[in-house]
C-alpha cells in the first residue's frame, strides 16, 4: 500500500521551495508519495503570466534538481501554471474529475505549417 512520504521529508521539501517562494513564485497541490523503495513528489508551480514558457521551464527544472538533491532517489513532477489566470486557483484538489479542459485547445490552435509534417493531426 503506498503512503505518504514521512513529515520530515515533506519539510524538506518545503525548506527546498521556501526560497522560490521568498522570489515570488507560489505552489500548491503538494502531493508526495512512497510505494515501496520509490518515493515521489508532484506539485504544482505558479509563475507570473508574463514569464516565457523557457523561462518556467528553467525554473521547474531547478526547483526539481533542488529537491532531488535534498532528497535522493526521489521522482519529482511538477505542473507550471500562471498566476495570473484564475484556473490555477481552482485546481487545488487532489482528485480530479472533469473530463474536459476548462477552455478548449482548439481555440488557440494555429494552422500547420510544412514544418510540422512529423505532429500527429486530428
């Protein structure tokens, strides 16, 4: 049966994130979780909208490295998401139900280009 992993690591993991925190980058769904010998954390990060998608990806990527060096052999993932789109906020529960983005993809879908003959198509 899987746990949760034991308080002193999840303060650990807070410890880790407290300087991101302090930077103005915000977290939540802090979810951690021990089956067997593999050991995992998942949460998500929130980023001011305006940042690039490069940039939260050179975040997530650092704050994963911190974690896993605080604490070894463990799998990180994480979730980007902004902080200035209300949809963020609302996704704080554990169990999500809804089968449907909350705004559909398609609305900001761009048209191929030839460059893209090797992504799938709908």
């Amino acid at each position: 049966m899987d746990t949760a992993l034991p308080v002193e690591e999840q303060n650990t993991i807070r410890r880790v994130l407290e300087p991101y925190i302090q930077s103005g980058v915000q977290c939540h769904a802090l979810r951690t979780r021990q089956s067997g010998v593999r050991r995992f954390v998942s949460f998500h990060v929130l980023v001011p909208g305006t940042w690039t998608v490069r940039r939260g990806h050179r975040l997530l990527e650092n704050v994963e490295a911190d974690i896993r060096h605080a604490i070894p052999s463990v799998t990180v993932l994480t979730h980007l998401e902004s902080l200035n789109d209300s949809a963020s906020w609302r996704i704080r529960v554990l169990d999500r139900t809804e089968t449907r983005p909350i705004e559909s993809p398609a609305k900001h879908q761009r048209q191929p280009s030839d460059g893209d003959a090797m992504r799938p198509t709908k």
